[in-house]
C-alpha cells in the first residue's frame, strides 16, 4: 500500500525539534510504524502545479494524508487520476482541501482528527480578540524600535468587558472561545449557527442564539468565525456583509481564509470601517508576498493580527493529531469501523452534520459531541 503525505518543509527547526510532528522532517511519527509493515511511505512538501510530487505521486497512493496548515489541494481533477485512492486523512481539522462532493462521488472517505487541536485555536482566537481590542501589536512594536508614545496607542485600545462578541458557528471550537470569554464579562455573547447549541450548553455560559447573520454581526463590537469552509461559506464576508458590521468592530477569522473576501477585509481595515482583522488562515497558504492581508493597516495604525496558519498547530496540538492520524489509519488497515465524530464524509454520503446544512443518509449524530 502506499500512502502520500503532504506535509510543509520544517527544515532546521524540524530536525533540532522531534516533536515539530507536522513537517516532511518528521512524517507525524509514523514513518517506520508503516515501513515495518511493509507500506511504502512518500512525504513532501511539493504540492502545487502538474510537475509537483504531490500529482506524481497521487496516481497511485491508496492513502493520502495531509494537513491543513501546508494541504495538498485535491480539486476533482485530481482526484480522478487518483486511481487507487480510498481513503483521504486530515492530520488536523477542516477538510475543505478536498472536493468532498468529488469524494463522495468516487466513494472516497475522508476523515479528520476532530478535537486534536480545538483548544489551541480557540486560546488563540481569545488573544487575538485581545491583542486588536487593546492596540497591542503596534505598542509592542513602538517598544523594539526604541520609541515611547503612550497617546497614539492608547488613543486605538479599549476594554474588552462590556463588549458584545459573536461567533459564526457555535461548534468545538466557537463554543470553546465563548466558553473562554464568559470570565472577561463582556455585555453579551451571541451565536449563528444553523446547529443549535444543547439548551444546557447555551445556558452553561449565557450565550444567545441570533437567527440571522447580517443581524448578528450588526449588534457585535466583535466577530470570530468558527465555522468550516464549504459552498455557503466561501465569499461570506463579503463587502455587503462587512458593510453590516458596526463601524470599528474588529472581525478575528481562524477557521478558513476564503470564508473573507480578501480585499474587502483590507478595504475596511484601511478606512477604518473595522478596527482591525487577526487571523492565522489565508485563502491561498503559502500567502504571497504581496498578499493585501499582510500589509492593511488601520488609520490610527495597527489593526492587523495577521500570523501563519499556527493556531491549530502547537507542539501540543501536533502530539494529538499525529496520535489521531495514526488512530485512523489503524483502523483503516484493520478494517475496523472509524469513530464516527471523525468522520466528514464516507460510502458516498456526508456523516459530519458541519459542512453546510444538507439532507443525508447517515444517521443523526448527538449534539453533544461539540460541547462535550
Ligand atoms: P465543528 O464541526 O465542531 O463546528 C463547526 C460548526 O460550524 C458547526 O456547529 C456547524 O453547524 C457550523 N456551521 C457550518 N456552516 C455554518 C454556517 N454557514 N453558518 C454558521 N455556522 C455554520 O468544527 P470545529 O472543530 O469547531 O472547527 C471549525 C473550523 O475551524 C474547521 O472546519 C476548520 O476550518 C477551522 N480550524 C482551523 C484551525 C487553525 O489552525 N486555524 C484548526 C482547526 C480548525
């Protein structure tokens, strides 16, 4: 059997760090676990364009397992010179890398690691919120190159509490940030969410459900977004939907790049329409150089939280999906049925209830497994 990875070049830091698991360097910890049982193993970081060895090696690859921070983009083209492929494993969270509706249609499963590393992206979603609330970023900067201007930084910085915050998707890891925002006693937290949240699991931290989303965000100070990236949340935050928000809101995205509309988000940070914007996702990773994201800038400076894709990915996150990651393939080798909050699609049919609201086959699954 020969399974693909495609996973980002760590390069020194991979080789002094072992636990850097994500990288070609370290193979997620499985290399000679597989090797032992005679599966042929190819890692690389080499994914884009028809000479890549991502499309060499996905002609024959039974496994393909890649993560989201450096993904192999498997568009329906792609998967159909994938001749042996059946299984597709997302060492992380958030499997829109893959065409699932190709997936479906060629009766390829796909699988995540859910919960591996929501926590680290909800921890990061409540600094971010904190770093453009309080003008850190620029301050910080003031700081390393020796200056001390206290006026035009505080002039930008206000308190958290008293705030209204909503989250678009209320599932791991948007119920997790309200969770982590409950203690800072912000005015009100809000949800959008298609799924409603178990009556005790809203109750638990006060968080009201909003019913439209051009209503929640019209009554946000902030906005992050939780939800994964699929046909109706590709383009969301658009100029329109932006144009709804409060003037000075800040918006703090670290589920998908592509659920923002790029330039519209660089727009409204330039004119002051948005405090700010912070996120670790961009809708093409690696991001260019020239990409608006990197250099927008709010008019009294600042205003822009902007990392690579990392949320997800801390040495603690990295054990976790690794563990998963090998978890799954067990069971794929075995034959032994998969968990089922693992799975995204399977036997031509939808089985996560998160990637748009859509009739399917498989059976209801609990509520609970988001909030638990
Ligand atoms: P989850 O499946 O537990 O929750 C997603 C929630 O979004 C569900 O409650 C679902 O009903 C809701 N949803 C789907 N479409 C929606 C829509 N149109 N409007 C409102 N809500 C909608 O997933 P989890 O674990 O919370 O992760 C969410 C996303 O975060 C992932 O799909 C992934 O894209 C992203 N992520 C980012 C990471 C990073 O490193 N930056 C790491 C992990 C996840």
């Amino acid at each position: 059997m020969k399974v693909l990875l495609v996973l980002y070049d760590g390069g020194k830091a991979a080789q002094e760090e072992p636990r850097l698991l994500g990288t070609i360097q370290n193979k997620l910890g499985i290399a000679d676990w597989l090797k032992k049982q005679g599966h042929e193993l190819v890692a690389t970081a080499d994914k884009e364009g028809e000479g890549s060895e991502f499309r060499k090696h996905i002609v024959d690859a039974e496994v393909l397992i890649t993560t989201p921070f450096h993904p192999g983009y498997l568009t329906k083209e792609i998967m159909a010179t994938a001749k042996n492929l059946k299984i597709c494993i997302t060492a992380g969270v958030g499997s829109d890398h893959v065409d699932l509706n190709a997936a479906n249609e060629r009766n390829i499963t796909v699988a995540e690691v859910s919960g591996s590393n929501v926590v680290s992206v909800a921890e990061h979603v409540v600094m971010s919120i904190l770093l453009l609330v309080r003008n850190y970023t620029p301050s910080h900067e003031q700081i390393i190159a020796g200056g001390w201007d206290v006026a035009p930084m505080a002039r930008h910085s206000f308190d958290l509490e008293n705030k209204v915050v909503g989250t678009v998707g209320a599932g791991r890891i948007g119920y997790r940030v309200l969770q982590r925002l409950k203690p800072f006693d912000c005015k009100e937290l809000l949800y959008f969410d298609y799924a409603p949240l178990p009556e005790h699991a809203a109750k638990a931290i006060g968080v009201r459900r909003v019913e439209s989303l051009e209503e929640m965000v019209s009554q946000c100070d902030i906005v992050t977004v939780n939800c994964p990236l699929h046909e109706k949340t590709k383009g969301l935050f658009n100029k329109e939907l932006i144009s709804k928000m409060k003037p000075g809101a800040w918006l703090v995205n670290t589920a998908r790049g592509a659920i923002c509309d790029a330039q519209a988000v660089a727009d409204a940070v330039n004119s002051g329409h948005l405090g700010g914007y912070a996120g670790d996702v961009w809708n093409v990773q690696p991001a260019p150089a020239d990409h608006p994201w990197r250099s927008m800038q709010h008019p009294l400076k600042g205003g822009n939280g902007m990392v690579p894709h990392m949320s997800g990915t801390t040495i603690d996150a990295q054990l976790r999906y690794a563990e998963g990651t090998k978890k799954i393939l067990e069971n794929y080798l075995s034959g032994q049925s998969q968990d089922p909050a693992n799975l995204i699609v399977e036997n031509g049919d939808y089985v996560s209830k998160a990637y748009g609201k859509r009739d399917t086959k498989a059976g209801e699954r609990k509520e609970e497994v988001r909030t638990a």
